[in-house]
C-alpha cells in the first residue's frame, strides 16, 4: 500500500466502510424508486472515498457537518445503518424520530451535527462547534464536508476567514464532484482548484484524488493532526465525481453517458480492491466483508419496514424547546 500510515487492517476497515456506504446507497435508490423512501434522495454513490478516508482518523467526540448528500459522511462517522434506514423511511425509531429524512439526519452522541440542507451553512456551523472545543481547551477538532457548489457562497468565504484568523481547530472539507445540481464547475467558477481560495485566507491547503482513498487518508491526517495539535484549519479538496444525478429522477440532460461511463472506470471501490488483492489480501476476505455488509443492510430494511411511523401526537415533539429563562 502506498501510504506510510496504513497497515493491512486498517485497509480492510476503509474497504469495509467504503462497501456499506456504496451498498446502502444502492439498496436506498432501489426503495425509493419503489415508493418506500418519501422525499428527495441526494445519493452519495462514487465519493466514498472522501468520506471514507476523512473519518477514519475521527474519535466520536470529533464533530462532523454534512449536507444534502450526505449519507456516506453520517456512516464514516460511525452512523448506524439500521436508524439510518429508518429515518429515511420516515420511520420513528430514526435517527430524528422520522422528522428529518434523507437530508437531515443528525446524531450529537456521535459528532453527527447535523446534515443541512442550505448550501453553504455548514461551515460556520463547524466553525462553531470547533470554536467550542478551543474555548474548553479540548483537542477535538470539527470536520465540514461540503460540496464545490457551496464554496460559491458568502458562508465559504466567511468561515473561512474566521477560522484562519482565530485558528480553529476545524477541516474544510471540499468534495469536488465536477458538478453543483446542473451546473458544471467551469460554468459556476472561474477556477479548476477550490483549494486556492484558501490562499486568500492565509490557511495552507491540499488537492486530492477524491477517489483514491489512501490518498485522502493520508492528506485528511495530516491536516488533523494539525487541527488537533493547536495549529489551525485546512481546506483539503477532494476531486471526485457525482456517479448519479443530482437528485433520484434527475433526467441528466446536461452530461454525456461516455463522461460518466469514464469517472465509473475511475471508482473509488473498484480501485482500492485492486490495491488490497496487489498487497495479497485474497478475494475470499473481501468477500467476507461483502456478505457482512449486506446482511446488516438486509436486517436494517427489515428494522426500518416492521417499524413505526411517528405517532400525530408527537408532531410538536423535537421541532420545539421549552422556554427557558436566562439568568
Ligand atoms: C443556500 C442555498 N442555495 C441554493 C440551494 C439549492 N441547491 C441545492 S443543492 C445545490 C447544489 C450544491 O452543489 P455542491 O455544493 O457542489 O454539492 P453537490 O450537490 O454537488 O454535492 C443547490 C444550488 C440550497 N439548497 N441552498
Ligand atoms: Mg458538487
């Protein structure tokens, strides 16, 4: 294995994780085409890497934002499937009760913050949270994934400069997936590389193969290891690519299949088995892996199918907090 940091176990646990996200992306697509799944569903499917080789580096007191796309960050970070399951299908035993859905799946027992809808909004969010964790002289640090698209908005360039200036412990996470809803990056910005807007801030960056997970792996580390050990934040851009439509149903009229047949030739999964069968793991162990993963995503639709939707009387329950006084 190219990275200095990986050993064989640690490989398998990346193809492991990289295999569930794929996997539950896949089975979600097939449910939601069959009515079972209500809403939008945004699907993470060919960025498993990004996530996949971020997180591995997190403790569950690291904290995480996410987005609209955003199942793959929430199971790197150590989500379980089954209430995942759930919460997509709208069910009460969710991770938000069925109140939230595919795009706002939230766990702050974990670090999952919250997965947000508004393009942008994570990063002051992570800002926040990496803020806390300064201020109570903690070394967790504060992961923000968030997509090309979003580093067009006022709240990129507002987080980024609070973080660089007050030096916070916090990952800016750039997914580059070629595309922000219709629109090809070279028609929503005048750059090729996000990451040199990091320049402006006075905060070092890094570009990555988003789809070699080693290599994100390795640059996520360093730049956690930073964060962790007092010396501020980095935007670490990982470019990769958005295997299906922008939305389930998106009708793709913008792009080409021959550029998407390209990027699949390119996928993250399919390249790391051939790095892990080239390090002599054999294919009987993935396979092992393989079955694992489905028999957690079959008990987790069994889980989500037998359970209950939300009961009307709870309908106010987690949308409002009682008020409180402040001394
Ligand atoms: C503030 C805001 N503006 C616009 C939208 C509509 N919108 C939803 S997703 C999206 C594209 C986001 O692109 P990118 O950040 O590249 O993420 P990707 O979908 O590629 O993961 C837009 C414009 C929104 N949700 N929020
Ligand atoms: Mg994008």
């Amino acid at each position: 294995m190219t990275s200095t940091q990986m050993d064989r176990a640690m490989g398998l646990q990346l193809y492991e994780i990289m295999v569930r996200i794929r996997r539950f992306e896949e089975v979600v697509i097939e449910l939601f085409a069959r009515g079972k799944i209500p809403g939008f569903l945004h699907s993470y499917l060919g960025q498993e890497a990004s996530a996949t080789g971020v997180c591995a580096h997190l403790r569950a007191d690291d904290y995480i934002t996410s987005t609209h796309r955003g199942h793959g960050h929430i199971l790197a970070k150590g989500a379980r499937t089954d209430l995942a399951m759930a919460e997509l299908f709208g069910k009460s035993t969710g991770y938000c009760h069925g109140k939230g859905g595919s795009m706002h799946i939230a766990d702050p027992d974990i670090g999952i913050l919250g997965a947000i809808g508004i393009v942008g909004a994570g990063l002051v969010i992570a800002n926040g949270a990496a803020f806390s964790a300064q201020y109570r002289g903690t070394d967790q640090v504060a992961v923000c994934f968030f997509g090309d698209g979003a580093s067009n908005t006022g709240t990129f360039h507002e987080g980024l400069n609070l973080a660089a200036l007050w030096q916070l412990p916090v990952i800016f996470v750039c997914e580059n997936n070629c595309y922000a809803e219709s629109t090809p990056q070279c028609d929503h910005q005048s750059i090729t590389d996000v990451a040199v807007r990091a320049q402006g801030y006075g905060m070092p960056s890094c570009i990555v193969d988003g789809n070699d997970v080693l290599a994100v792996y390795e640059a996520a580390g360093e730049a956690i290891a930073r964060a962790r050990s007092g010396q501020g934040p980095t935007l670490l851009e990982t470019k990769t690519y958005r295997m299906r439509g922008h939305y389930e149903g998106d009708p793709q009229n913008y792009r080409s299949r021959e550029e998407v047949d390209q990027w699949r030739d390119l996928g993250p999964i399919r390249r790391f088995r051939g790095v892990l069968t080239g390090e002599g793991v054999v294919d009987a162990e993935l396979e092992a892996i393989d079955a694992g993963v489905e028999a957690e995503l079959e008990a987790a639709i069994t889980f989500a199918e037998e359970n209950p939707l939300p009961d009307v009387r709870d309908v106010r329950y987690g949308i409002y907090t009682e008020e409180t006084e402040v001394a």
